[in-house]
C-alpha cells in the first residue's frame, strides 16, 4: 500500500461518536505510515488528534451561513496543496463544501470522494449529499438498509457496511463480582456510594437521549422495592442548563432525586460501565450504530434499549434479553427487573472492533486511491 494523503471534513472535534471515529481513523492512518489531515471547527479533542501525529486544520465548515460558501475555495486549495488522495466526509454541509471543492479541481487532479453516513438523518436532497461517495460507509445494516429505502437511485456496489468498533483493551472485561470500580466511582461521586444496584445512562444531554425514560424507570423500580440508583454522565454540559433543571424537577416529582446523580462527561467511561449493574439506551431517536451497546458488552455488564435502529440491531446480535419494544414502559420495567436479578450470560468476544473498523477503512481508501 503506497503512502496515502487522507482529509477528513466534519464540523467540530468537541465529542461524539463522529469525532471520535474520525480520531480512530486519523490515527491508524499515521500508524501505518500515512498523512491524516482533518478539517473541523477544533474543540477538545484537537489535542489527542495532534499527538496522534496526524494535522489539523481550523475551518468553521459546519455553520449554517451563506459565508460558509466561501471556505469551498479554501478546501479546494488545501486537497490541490497537499495532493489529497482521498476526502472523506462525515457530516452534511461539510460533504457539501467539500464536494464542491473535489469536482473544481481538474480532473487530473481531482482526490477520490469518500462520505459515511452516520446518522439517520431525514431524508432529502440536503441529506443526499451523505450518499455522493465513490463509497458510502454505512456504520451499520441499518443504516445501508435506510440509505437503499430511501435513496433508491444510488447503486448498491457503492455501499460499504463497515461497523463501529470497540478497542477490548480500553474496555477490558471486568468480573461482576469485582468491586473496585464502584468504589472508585463511590469515592468521586459519594452519592452512588453503596451496594444499590447501579444503573447507567451516558451520553449528550439532549431530549432525544431518553433521560425522562430513564427517570420512570428509576421511580417504578423504586415502587416495586429495587432501590435502585441513576447515573447519567454527560447530561450536564455548558448550554444543557434548562434541560438538566427540567430533569431534576422530573425527579423530585417521581420521588427518586436522592437517588439521581446527572454530571458531566466522564474521562473514565470504562470504569463507569464496569461500576454499573445495568446500562441503558433509551435514544427516542434510533441510534445508526450504539456504540454503548458494545462498550458496556466489551467490560461485561449488560444492556437494557429500545429495539429499533442500531442499539436494536446489536442487542438482537449480542444480547436478544436487552431489546425492549420502542416505548414499551412496562416491558422496559419487567426486563429491567429481570435483568438485575438474573444478569444474562453476555458473549465472550465482540465481534465488532476498532481494530476492524481501521483495518476495512483503510483497506477501502487503498482501493480507491490504488
């Protein structure tokens, strides 16, 4: 495989699942001797993409704003400059600048053009643009099966499933019956202290996460006599405010606010997985991929989501005890009460990995870039 020049696009490296694949791919490109080059807003995780070895540069390609139409030129210039080999984009409007900065270039000239769909997005014209690709990756069968049913035009050769994948070493298995985790976790957070079950909801502090499912859930857990408790890292971000206090008001009305902690991000995700005894993905939306879903299998704690989507295509695979109807509270609360007291057998191995993902993604650039 000859050295290859990949630019990435998307809007912003703050957090998410987008960004950090596009760190994983960044770096698996360096470690094999090629050049990374990402284009983003920057945000925190600029940092790690730097040590990883790859570039960065500093382009607000994600604002909804006719003055964004003006960063076409600069993109053009950047893949003619560096002799891109392949753009590669993750986000809409970022894959419409770049688009229009791929097919400005002469032909002669001109990188391969390589999107991921990685959301569910409504279908459209402005959402079209994530199928544009010489090769579409589809995070997941769901999410090739969306693209085939809503965009029926576009030819079935062009798309690529790969999956998202989880590194086992940063989430290594932990024995249920090994409590240390929960005690450190006890010991930054004094409210999860105790042998309470522990259940787990992590991710953005948005409506669509499912937070106010979690919350009933708590509360008829609690009226059934689990004393259960509720951590939900990553709710509370600068912006999420009002969404937090609408939380904490649902708490205190369904009587579980002593047992409720909503924080920030956590660093140490690995180690919250392993301090829970239940995680949940209640996303109202459904998730193209469910990264959760594998992390939480990946350290050996089980699953608790709705059956729809990706979260639903990989506890079918991985853990057919976790899919619960979309919406279904009762049945959400009888496999909830199962769970925590007959933890299902999880696999041994999860067939989706980081390493996997590097490996087809990069195989898939070669192809292309020849």
């Amino acid at each position: 495989m000859r050295p290859m020049t990949v630019v990435q696009l998307l809007p912003a490296l703050h957090s998410g699942g987008v960004e950090r694949s596009t760190l994983e791919i960044a770096s698996a490109l360096v470690a094999a001797g090629h050049r990374a080059i990402v284009v983003s807003a920057g945000g925190r995780l600029v940092e790690p993409l730097l040590a990883s070895g790859a570039e960065h540069l500093t382009l607000d390609i994600g604002r909804k704003s006719l003055l964004t139409l003006r960063h076409v030129l600069t993109l053009r210039n950047l893949f003619n400059e560096v002799g891109a080999d392949i753009v590669h984009a993750r986000s809409r409007l970022p894959a419409w600048l770049g688009l229009y900065a791929v097919r400005n270039l002469p032909a002669a000239r001109r990188p391969h053009w390589v999107t991921t769909v990685h959301g569910l997005n409504s279908p459209g014209r402005y959402s079209a643009v994530m199928t544009s690709g010489e090769r579409v990756i589809c995070v997941s069968r769901c999410v090739r099966d969306f693209v085939r049913q809503h965009y029926p035009d576009v030819d079935p050769q062009r798309l690529q499933v790969i999956p998202r994948g989880v590194d086992p070493a940063q989430f290594p298995r932990v024995p249920c019956q090994d409590r240390r985790a929960r005690l450190a976790v006890a010991q930054a957070h004094p409210a999860l202290a105790g042998e309470a079950p522990l259940l787990l909801l992590p991710g953005r502090g948005t409506r669509l996460k499912g937070h106010r499912h979690a919350l009933q859930l708590l509360a008829g857990l609690h009226a059934g006599g689990v004393p259960a408790r509720l951590w939900m890292p990553g709710t509370r971000e600068p912006g999420r405010e009002a969404y937090v206090a609408e939380l904490e008001q649902q708490a205190r009305s369904l009587g579980v606010a002593d047992a409720v902690l909503i924080t920030a991000p956590t660093a140490k995700i690995a180690q919250a997985y392993a301090a829970s005894d239940l995680v949940l993905q209640l996303s109202d939306k459904p998730e193209a991929f469910g990264r959760t879903v594998v992390e939480a299998l990946s350290v050996g704690r089980p699953v608790l989501g709705w059956n729809h989507g990706g979260v639903g295509e990989l506890l079918q695979h991985l853990q057919p005890s976790g899919a619960v109807p979309l919406h279904d509270s009762d049945a959400l609360l009888a496999q909830a009460r199962h769970l925590l007291a007959q933890p299902p057998t999880l696999p041994s191995r999860i067939p989706f990995t980081l390493q996997a993902m590097q490996r087809d993604t990069l195989q898939l650039y070669a192809s292309l870039a020849g």
